[in-house]
C-alpha cells in the first residue's frame, strides 16, 4: 500500500478536524473529497482539475461550499473512505462487489473502457484481448474486475495510471485496460503523446461520487441534487466535451 504524504494525512486530518466543527461553522466549511490521479477524469491543477471534479466542483459550489480535493493513489483513496465515516470519494466505478461498501450519492458521468496497446491491430473485444500475456490495471479498479469476471489471470496490478503508462511505454506490459481518455492522457502526460493505440469500448462504466456507508452530516441530499441539476441543463456534458471531444 503507498504511504500518505504529509500533505495527505495534513487533508484528512483538516476533514476530521472540520466533522468536530458546531453545526453552523460546519455547514461553511470546506468540503473535502478523497480523489486519485485519473487523467483525464481527476487530476491535481490550479484551474482545470479533470472531467469528474470539475463537475463535482460545480455541485458543490452550488450547495454554498468549498470543494478542498485530497490526493491518493486510488487504491488508498478507496481503502481510506471504507474506514473512516463521513468521507467523500470520486471518481469511483460501482461494482457488485462494492455496493455495501459505500454509500452511492450520484453518478458523474459515464466512461468507455478500452485497451491500450502499443503497435498492430487495436484490440477490439475479449477474444483479442486474451492473445495478450500480459494486461495492466489499476489496482482496486472496476477493469481488474471486470477482466476477472470474464476468466483473466494474466493480469498486472499496479497502483497508478502514472504506473502502467510508463510499463506499457517501456513493455513490460503488453496492453491497458483502462478508461480510455486516461490512457491517451497518461501517455501525454509521460512524454508519449500519440505513442498509444485504443480500440473500442470493451464497456462503459459511470464514474460515481462515493461516500462511507456511514456518511454522518456530509449533504448527501443537497449533493444529488445538485449533480442532477447539472445533468439536466447540459452542465456535465459540456465539461466532459471540454477533455474528451465530440
């Protein structure tokens, strides 16, 4: 498991420290959200901060609050929001294995999953996928499921998508299975732009916003419906188009 930076336990001691505020202080103070480095979905950034927390940004403004972004590798974000009540997630996929393990407060937006590879024909479905002897995933991501749940053993764990952009540039990986905007992102991100090839989606999956089952006074109400309001009037689809085109 990757250790926290002191800059991430100083976030998650900030947010318990806010849960023990009297009710009217707490009702402005910011709203933190354990989140992970998902290009092009979640990322660190002044301005823009991916496709997920933009859009969770806009919501929680709505509500009156501040949104303070806390990152972890993923596996640790999911890790930390099954332990402590009155944490936030997102981007998470819902799985049948995690739907009692969080409180499911809205869908964000709905992502195609695809492979990466790095030269010949794009993989196209699980028949071609299962000539590859070796298949990156994020560790505790829904793609590690998924592929398990369709019969692959050939599969390498890594924790980041920093992780498996850089093993498939340097093949030790033989493909990505991942969302298929952060593919593409990642590579940019690592000095490979253009060095990765997609094939279609395999499947499509909604990155959600996530909580502890226990969510104590988060605004979980006041949240869901600000997320549906942004889905309604276009919000969220335009941001989505901003990163991803189309």
């Amino acid at each position: 498991m990757a250790r926290l930076t002191r800059r991430s336990l100083a976030g998650v001691a900030s947010f318990a420290a806010a849960s023990a505020l009297p009710g009217r202080a707490r009702a402005a103070a910011p709203l933190e959200v354990l989140t992970s480095d998902i290009r092009p979905l979640s990322f660190p950034g002044p301005d823009r901060r991916g496709i997920t927390l933009d859009i969770l940004a806009a919501a929680v403004a709505a509500i009156g609050r501040t949104p303070v972004f806390t990152f972890l590798s993923f596996g640790e974000s999911v890790d930390r929001t099954r332990q402590i009540p009155g944490t936030l997630l997102c981007p998470i996929g819902r799985t049948a294995t995690r739907e009692a393990q969080f409180g499911w407060v809205a869908k964000v937006v709905d992502v195609p999953q695809a492979m990466g590879t790095l030269a010949g024909r794009p993989v196209a479905d699980l028949v071609a996928a299962r000539a590859l002897p070796r298949i990156g995933v994020v560790r505790n991501g829904l793609q590690e499921v998924f592929l398990r749940q369709n019969g692959f053993g050939n599969l390498v764990v890594l924790e980041t998508g920093r992780d498996l952009a850089l093993a498939l540039a340097e093949e030790r990986i033989d493909g990505w299975y991942a969302t298929e905007p952060e593919i593409i992102a990642q590579f940019e991100a690592i000095g490979r732009p253009g060095g990765v090839r997609t094939g279609p989606a395999l499947q499509t999956a909604a990155a959600w916003l996530a909580t502890h089952p226990d969510p104590r006074d988060l605004p979980i109400a006041a949240l869901r419906a600000a997320m549906a309001r942004l889905e309604a009037d276009g919000t969220a689809a335009r941001i989505y188009r901003s990163y991803a085109g189309g």
